[in-house]
C-alpha cells in the first residue's frame, strides 16, 4: 500500500515558475543548492513572518534548499549570552517563540514547497539543553561523569548542554519518533543532523529507514565520515577540501593540493555519496574567520570551482551579501543587507549548475587538465551529451589561455576572455564539436 502511494504521488506536484515540486524521490537534490538560514541574525525581527520577504528574492537566486538552524526552545540553565545557542536544545517538539509559532512555520514551509524549493531542519540528537524536560523525567537517558553528575560532550565546552547515552532504546525511541514528528507533521524534506559522527551510526541507520517510509528525505551529516553515508545519509561535509582551499588563499598549500585531493583520496566513499561544498557556514563564520577577508578576491573563482566540482553546494546567510563580520552566536547581531553585492554572481553559479546536467550531484566524471601554470587549475567535467572545461586562476598574475578546441564560453568574470584569464579569474566552457 505505502508503495503504491509513493507512485501516485509521482503524478502529483506543485508548479511555480514552471518548475516542478519533485517529493516523490530525491532525485530532485541533484541541481539543488542549499542555503542556510541564521534565521536570529537574518532580519531585524529574527522571525518566520520577516523571513518569509527575502523568499521571493532567494527564489530569484535560484536557491533549492533551504537549511534552518534549529528552531526550537533554547535552554535557559547554564545558558550563554542573552539568547542562547540554537544547540541547546529544550523541546524536540515546539518553536522557539523568538521565532514565531508552529502555525506560522507550517504555513512558512508550504509556501516554500508552493515556490518549487525544499526545507531541511537542524537536528542535535547529541545532546539537549539542561533544563529540557528529559532530564527530570528521564534521567538514565544521559551520560554521567565518574562523580555521577551530568556532563557535556566529551572534549567540549559545550557547558550549556547534557550528553545524551544512545546505549538506552528508550532514548533511541523517543528521538526517532521526534523526527518523524517533524517529517508527518510539518512536511519538512530533510535534516541537517549536528555533530553526526558522535551518535551511534547505527542509530541513524534504523531511525533514516523509519523515516523513509513516511517519504523520501534528504539526510546531511555535519561530519565526514564514509561509514554514516553507507548507513543512510546522502551528504556529508567537504571539510578537507574547505581547508585546503583555505590553506591555499594564505600560501600554506600549492594550488596543486586540490588536484591531490580527488586524485589520491584518504577515504573511499560509497557510490553516490555527496559532499557539500562551501566557503562559509555558522560555525567557521561566528568561531573562525570572515570568509571574504580570509579569501578575499579568491572568492568569485573558488565559488566558480565548488559549484562545478562533484557533489552539491552550499550558501551561508550574508554570502550573497559578502558577510563582513563575525556574526555572534549567543546574542542577536542582525546581518547588513545593503546592496545584496554578490547576488548576481552566485545566481549565474546556480543557473549555470542548473542548466548543464554534467554539474549534477549524480555525476562524478571528473578529469584535471594539464599544462597550466602553477597558480592555475583546470579540470573537464562531461556527460552523454556535453563536455566543459573549467580554468580557475588562483594566482595574482595575468595569464594566457592557449586552448585550442572550439568552445562556447558559458561564464567568466568580467576582465578574462578567451585568450587569458585575470588575476584570480575563472572561465567555464562548453566544448564545441567534441
């Protein structure tokens, strides 16, 4: 029966735009993008009402998916800062009523569904704030320390939250049924799942598995670990590729790591495995650095890269902004819109991804070019039907181009052609008459 109903509902969508609302399977992730909402620092407001304004332009954008960072109650015992941090979490089940109400977010995510892009909600299973309810009714469900006190993570300082012991099924009940809540009741498509790898992988295969049979969602592990995307998520993070494109922008690393790193990878992953590709998030944002300082110009070409490389991108809140602070964590600290700068970049990143199928995250065909000089990199991406190069210059130095294939440029920045690339420069071609 479930069967037969995931088949009709292939012949249901919803339109907007002419685009269409695949919930049926998740082939519908492969030209997405995904973007994460720091729904506090977005508006002044911080709420789902002021949010719902900006959906028009990030559906103009071009963005798929859309990430909340958790929605619920922040604990207020052993809170930091004034607000808290979105990961100490109070009840699985409510809002946060900084946010706005359960009505208001269920009206929030079907208008989403209604513009033709997806929602994936955060998920701390790790841990829980310590004033949520289930440490006084369940006690047994937490890690305790040789003085049999409560604790946080170990090797963290996390001192706003309580470990969770998966090694209880009454926990491990309770926190698949939570989820599912959000998946019947609310419709959401997907969860990003924090600190991943410190769960019990076994969890998460039997709770995706339950999951799946109410529909068809997306799963992102905030780690990068090939055993959780064998045993049920789709995606994880491309956290070493992130450092070497930051070691590379400051000197620390030869352009020609990043070659390195797909040719002789350290881990094997499962066929079809994603990573998520970024320049930013919350975490390296708030605790790390300003990602257009870090990178500065280096921006526009790695951007151009991480939306032509295997596996699916992503966008942090204020990117297409260019962010220009640390956004702080535990108290309210609105982002600067001001002429949304880089908007028109990353929508042509988005609409190039989407218009060409050999970008998909089902493709991994992927080949580096050689000759180019050491600052430069090339790489060929192909399917059945189109073959593209794709030239990035990493260096500060003007250099020629000396292709000789015909070719259709698709996208360049502003200073480059088709004889040279500009001091950190990028180049996207079709290869004509292949």
């Amino acid at each position: 029966m479930k069967y037969t109903y995931l088949f009709l509902l292939s012949f249901f969508f919803i339109c907007c735009g002419g685009e269409k609302l695949n919930s049926s399977n998740l082939e519908w992730i492969n030209n997405q993008t995904i973007y994460e909402v720091n729904l506090r620092q977005y508006t002044a407001e911080g709420t789902f009402a002021s949010f719902r304004k900006h959906l028009p332009r990030l559906k103009e954008m071009g963005v798929g998916v859309l990430w909340f960072m958790p929605i619920h109650p922040i604990g207020e015992k052993n809170r930091k800062g004034e607000l808290g941090s979105y990961y100490s979490v109070r009840d699985y089940l409510d809002i946060n009523p900084e946010f706005g109400t359960k009505k208001e977010f269920k009206s929030l995510i079907d208008e989403i569904h209604k513009m033709g892009m997806y929602v994936i909600i955060d998920w701390v299973a790790n841990h829980t704030a310590c004033d949520n309810a289930m440490v006084s009714e369940n006690p047994d469900w937490y890690t305790r320390n040789k003085s049999g006190d409560f604790q946080p993570p170990q090797g963290t300082d996390w001192s706003d939250v309580y470990d969770l012991d998966f090694s209880s099924p009454d926990l491990r009940s309770y926190m698949a049924k939570a989820m599912e809540y959000w998946v019947k009741e609310f419709d959401i498509d997907g969860f990003r799942c924090d600190v991943a790898g410190m769960v019990p992988t076994d969890f998460w295969e039997t709770t995706i598995n339950k999951l799946r049979f109410i529909k068809p969602i997306f799963m992102l592990a905030e780690w990068e670990d090939p055993e959780l995307l064998d045993k049920g998520f789709q995606a994880d993070y491309s956290w070493q590729l992130y450092h070497i494109l930051k070691d590379v922008s400051k000197g620390n690393k030869k352009v020609a790591d990043i070659r390195d790193f797909y040719e002789n990878p350290k881990k094997n992953y499962p066929e079809g495995a994603l990573k998520m590709n970024f320049l930013d998030n919350h975490d390296e944002n708030s605790w790390n650095r300003v990602m257009v300082e870090h990178f500065k110009e280096k921006v526009y070409p790695l951007s151009t890269m991480l939306f032509t490389l295997p596996g699916i991108p992503m966008i942090y809140s204020g990117q297409e902004s260019r962010l220009n602070k640390r956004l702080k964590f535990f108290e309210k600290d609105t982002i600067d819109w001001g002429a949304f700068s880089d908007e028109n970049f990353y929508k042509k990143l988005i609409s190039l991804r989407k218009m060409n199928p050999a970008f998909w995250s089902d493709n991994t065909n992927l080949e580096f070019l050689n000759n180019y000089p050491e600052g430069l990199i090339g790489y060929k991406r192909w399917d059945a039907e189109n073959t593209y190069h794709i030239i990035l210059n990493l260096s500060n130095e003007k250099e020629n181009l000396n292709e000789e294939v015909s070719r259709e440029i698709l996208i360049r920045d502003k200073k480059s052609s088709e004889q040279s690339i500009s001091p950190n420069g990028f180049v996207v071609y079709k290869i004509l008459n292949e």
